[in-house]
C-alpha cells in the first residue's frame, strides 16, 4: 500500500512518519505530485501558520491535485483546517476549499490560547476512524484556530464551555484537530484505523 505524508514544509513531518512506521508500513513523505496521485492513502500535517502552508502548497503547483483525490485523506491539525474555504489566521486567507466552512479563532473567555494539552474528544455517531477507541477518549491538542460546530463535525472538543469540531469528514476527506501521532495509544490506533479503511 502506498502510504503518503504530505510534505507541506511544518516540521512534524518525521513524527508522523515514524508513527506510521510503528504501526508497520512504509511510508514516504514528497510534494512530488505524481506520487501523490499514485497514494493509497494521504496525510496531511500541520503545524505552524495558515499563510506558511498555503503558500507552500501554492509555490509546489499542488492545490488542485489535493482538492481533486479520490484516496482517503487524513488533514492533522493545520492540516485539517486547511480543507476549509477561509481561515480568519494570518488576517484572512483562502484554503483549499474541500469544505464548505471557515476557521476561526477559538472561542475562550478564561482560558490562554493556545489550546495546549490533554483534551476528550466526543463523537456524535460510531465511526470507522474511532473502531475500538471509546467516545470521551483523550487525545493531545496544540491549535489556537478551529472549525465550529457544522453538518461535517464527526467529533467534537470542549473548551473553557465552548464547543469546536475535533473530527471531521466529507467523502474522502477526514481531519482531526488534535496530533494523533503525539497522542499515545489511542493516536497510534486512530492511524491504524485509517491507514485499514
């Protein structure tokens, strides 16, 4: 099987890859587009600004082939909130537009941003991605931006009383909010579950 990370120019690109290569495949991280047409499976990381990823995107020639991928596709953190339509981050930009949605600023009245840490996710409905990992399980956040509530949200986080989508999916396209390669266990068995769908 062809396991792809997408090289999106963050820095969390080995992490995600030797999480894959623990769980036994072989993943290879490009911006090569004929390999990224050729995935089985497609992981999109994160970390950093919206601008930083887009702009790579835009200079590698690569946003229309991720927009148009019938393989299964997993956005991780930044990586999720760039298959929005907008991102309110870096003073307003365009994303890929694979959602109909935007990203905003996390709503907090009393708590500091970033988001930072252990948080449970809660899942609205049974779902593939979460086979064997129970809903309210914890998993490890680091985002200040995020996707409210919305008819994509899968799963979904609270913060200081306030709700956004943690899971997300539309076709062939998921996301998570949160790092499941920083996440222990039950990261480790998210990954595997995508990687065997």
């Amino acid at each position: 099987m062809n396991v792809v990370i997408l090289d999106t120019g963050c820095c969390n690109l080995l992490s995600i890859k030797l999480a894959i290569i623990k769980l036994g495949y072989n993943p290879i991280i490009t911006h090569n587009t004929e390999i990224i047409l050729h995935a089985d499976k497609l992981l999109i990381p994160g970390v950093g600004s919206a601008s930083s990823i887009m702009n790579f995107l835009h200079k590698k020639n690569i946003v229309e082939v991720i927009k148009n991928l019938t393989c299964p596709t997993l956005g991780i953190c930044l990586g999720m909130q760039v298959l929005s339509s907008y991102s309110d981050e870096s003073g307003g930009m365009n994303m890929l537009s694979v959602l109909d949605e935007h990203v905003s600023l996390l709503s907090t009245k009393n708590l500091p941003l970033p988001h930072i840490g252990w948080n449970q996710v809660l899942l609205d409905t049974d779902h593939i991605l979460f086979n064997g990992i129970r809903s309210g399980a914890w998993f490890y956040f680091l985002h200040s931006y995020s996707f409210s509530i919305n008819q994509y949200t899968i799963g979904k986080s609270c913060y200081d009383k306030y709700f956004f989508s943690s899971v997300i999916q539309k076709n062939n396209f998921f996301g998570v909010q949160f790092h499941p390669e920083k996440s222990g266990l039950v990261g480790s068995r998210l990954l595997f579950n995508f990687l065997e769908m």
